[in-house]
C-alpha cells in the first residue's frame, strides 16, 4: 500500500514536471498596460521591458532586484537607455533579493503610483513562479499580464525551477 501511494506521488510529479516542461509560457504583443515590472536575472528581460515603454504600451518600467550598487547612470549606459527615458519612466528598485521579494517590492511601487495594470517580464521558466508570487501579493484589483522571454532552458534549471514553484505552492497555502 505504502509502495503504490509513493510510486502514485512520484507519477504526479513526473507527469507535473513533463507538463510544466513543455507549457512555457510565450511572449505578449500588443497589450496595453499602466506599468511594466522587470525582475533582474535573466538575459533579454530588460531590454523587453525597455520595448514595451518605446512603443507605449506602458508609461512606466520598474526593475525589481537591482543590485544596490548600480546607480541609474551606468544602467542606461549598459542597456542604451536615453536621459530622457531613465528621468521619465524607468524606475529602479534595489530591495528585493528573491522572487518573493521581487513581489513585495513592486507591489508597494504599484500602489504608490496608482497603476491598476501591470505587465510582467521574466524569463519563460520562470513566470509561473513569479505569476504565482505577483497574484499572492498584488491586490485583485491588479491586472498582471505575463509577458514571458523566450529562453532556451536546460534540463537542470527546468528541475530546480519546478521544485521551487512547488515550494511556492506550499508555502503559500501555509496560514500567516
């Protein structure tokens, strides 16, 4: 009986790995929103923030989880963003260290701006993690649209990753 329970668990989570696997979520085009909210870490994610404020489809971009020692100058230098651009509408955020505090602190820019739509920006392996921590933290008057990277994970951070969304999972059915 205990056999049949573990190899049915371990078949739940096989099939849960295969699906979360080869349904990675794609990229966005077209949809307007207030704001745009990029998690540092992965390649391509700032300059597809930076694209959705150039073709307007969102008045401001956040970057959430910049290393505190990066001062606003030598990010426009490194991803070619005009003064202009960085004075109006690219705002960097330094507190968050993990994609739950990734969350926190773009919830907390949301509200103090007012936006009541956000696009969310992070690699494809990753946005059902930060989807899920995003729509725990963010009021429910917030609307995410999630606007997936395209990436080319391997086999490794596929694994890592789905394990992390499933400690995730739990920790946020856990009470306060």
């Amino acid at each position: 009986m205990i056999l049949r329970f573990f190899a049915a668990a371990l078949l739940v989570y096989a099939f849960g790995f295969l699906g979360f696997a080869v349904s990675l979520p794609k990229p966005v085009s077209g949809e307007p929103t207030d704001a745009v909210v990029v998690l540092t870490g992965g390649p391509g994610r700032i300059a597809r923030g930076l694209s959705v404020v150039e073709q307007g489809l969102a008045k401001e971009m956040f970057v959430s989880g910049v290393d505190p020692e990066v001062r606003p100058a030598e990010f426009a230098a490194e991803f070619d963003v005009s003064a202009r651009t960085m004075e109006c509408c690219v705002k960097l955020g330094y507190l968050a260290v993990d994609t739950r505090s990734n969350a926190g602190e773009a919830a907390q820019w949301l509200k103090e701006n007012d936006f009541r739509s956000v696009r969310l920006v992070t690699t494809d392996w990753h946005m059902a993690r930060a989807g899920s921590e995003f729509a725990e933290t963010l009021p429910p008057q917030v609307r995410v649209v999630e606007d997936a990277v395209t990436s080319h994970p391997n086999l490794a951070t596929l694994f890592l990753e789905y394990n992390k969304l499933l400690a995730a999972a739990i920790s946020q059915g856990l009470p306060s």
